[in-house]
C-alpha cells in the first residue's frame, strides 16, 4: 500500500520563502520565491516517495487557537515579512491546483491536521509520511507513522521513527509532549520547569511514565499547574477535521495552468513537461 504523505504547509513555506533569492519573482514582480520553492517541494516529495494522495496542513495566522487563549505567551515575538505573507494566502490554492487536498481551520494549527490524518490513516491499516521541521510531530513515530524532517533547506530529508526519537530525546514517542513541557521550548516561549534542560527531563521520563506520574510522587509541586498547561500546549489535538483523503495522482496540468496564470513561467513550463510525460 501507497503511504499518505501529510505536510506541514507553513513549516515548508517558510523553509522556501528564506532558502530562495528574495529576486525571484512573478511577471508582475510581485514576490514568488516562496510558490517556487514550496513547488519544487511538492514535486520532489511526491517523486521520491510516491505516496497515494497528499494532504497539506495550514495554520490559520488570523485566529488565536487554545494554545494562545491559556498561554498569552505562546509563540509571542514572532513576525512574517509581508512579502511571505503574501505568498502563505495563496499556497493552498497552489496546492490544491496539484489536485492535493488542504486542511485548514480556525482554532487549530497545522500539527493538529496532521495528527488527525495519521490517526486516521494507521486506523486503515496504512503508513504515513508526515513532513514537517516541527519536532512536536516526534509525538506521531510510531511504527506506521514516519516524520520526514528537512535537514538542508528542503533538499535533504531525514527519517525519524521511535528508535531515531529515542536517539535524540531519550524519551519514547508517547513521552515527547511530557519532554517538552518539562525542558520547555523557545520557539513557543514555553519556559519548562525551572532548573530543567533536556537531559534531567529525560532523566525524569525515565524515572515515571508521564509528566502527571511526576508529579502525583510529588515533583514539581509548586509548577505542577503551569507544567499540565504547558503539557495541554505541546500535545496536538488529534481531533482536528480533516477533508477526504482519496487516492489520488498529481493535476500536472492544472498546476501548469495555475503557475502560468501567476506570471510563473518557469514553473508552469516544468510542470507542462510533467504533464506530456505522464501521458507518453
């Protein structure tokens, strides 16, 4: 059976936008680095590891989820160019141009979507690809569910399962959401528990099963409340809704069609070649 592959859209865009020359451009000089790389992308993932349909993930910047509701520092600092932000509106368009399907909703992020299809596609009985930079989605190896993890830009990948979590973290799959609330994680501004880096919240994980087994022997007492909301944070919400997922193959086409309407022409002229190949 074909694996599902699911993508963490932002994750790859932002990848895109910051490896390519900020020259690049569509014919009416708007900016275009960040649609050809994301292409390129797709293209290369869809080649190496020919998945039976692709869905790809969003975040929704416009509307704050629960995480940023019970956290009022969660991911605070951050700030898009413009000329990214641009291009993130209409990457969804771009891929479902692929004939790929896109989820996104208010009030949940792009790892939530992600977590909901590998949910659903171990239910079948299938395998699931997700790529994505966010180590968050370690919490999903498991022996269905491979992350695919950019390693240069979005040239070269890495395969991460349960033995490559427990490399990394010393801490099982299951145990990742418990990791983070424990070290804490910049990126978001979660502080962690106080005093504790990566190697005691191993450390810890190795003495209890779970953050909660920690503190019902009594660590962490006086930050068991901040330690759960932070837990709550790092778990993703496997509940998210998610689009049908059939199989199905690249609209070579249509994406032609799309890139060329955008001033794409490159891109539009690749993806025609494509197109004549799939039909020879």
């Amino acid at each position: 059976m074909r694996p599902l592959l699911v993508i963490d859209g932002d994750s790859f865009a932002h990848r895109a936008y910051h490896a390519l020359p900020k020259s690049i451009r569509r014919a009416d000089r708007r900016p275009a680095g960040a649609l050809v790389g994301f292409a390129n992308m797709l293209i290369r993932l869809w080649e190496g590891e020919e998945p039976r349909t692709v869905l790809v993930a969003w975040d929704t910047l416009e509307v704050p989820t629960y995480r940023h509701e019970e956290f009022g520092s969660y991911q605070s600092g951050r700030v898009f160019d413009d000329e990214l932000l641009e291009q993130l509106a209409l990457l969804p368009e771009l891929v479902e141009g692929f004939g790929f399907a896109v989820a996104k909703g208010a009030g949940y992020e792009a790892d939530d979507f992600l977590a909901a299809a590998a949910d659903a596609e171990t239910e079948r009985g299938g395998h699931v690809l997700v790529a994505t930079s966010d180590r968050d989605a370690f919490q999903l190896a498991s022996a269905n569910v491979t992350i695919l993890q950019p390693t240069r830009g979005v040239s070269e990948i890495a395969r991460i399962g349960p033995a490559e979590v427990r490399e990394r973290y010393g801490v099982e799959p299951a145990q990742v959401p418990d990791f983070i609330a424990l070290r804490g994680d910049p990126s978001d501004k979660l502080p962690g528990a106080r005093g504790v880096g990566p190697k005691t919240a191993a450390q810890i994980l190795s003495e209890y099963p779970s953050l909660e087994d920690a503190l019902a022997a009594g660590r962490f007492a006086a930050e068991a409340d901040d330690l759960r909301l932070y837990r709550r944070i790092a778990q993703l919400d496997h509940s998210a809704p998610l689009p049908p997922l059939d199989d199905a193959e690249p609209d070579w086409a249509r994406a032609a069609a799309l890139a060329g309407r955008w001033g794409l022409g490159a891109l539009a002229g690749r993806l025609e070649e494509r197109d004549k190949a799939s039909r020879s």
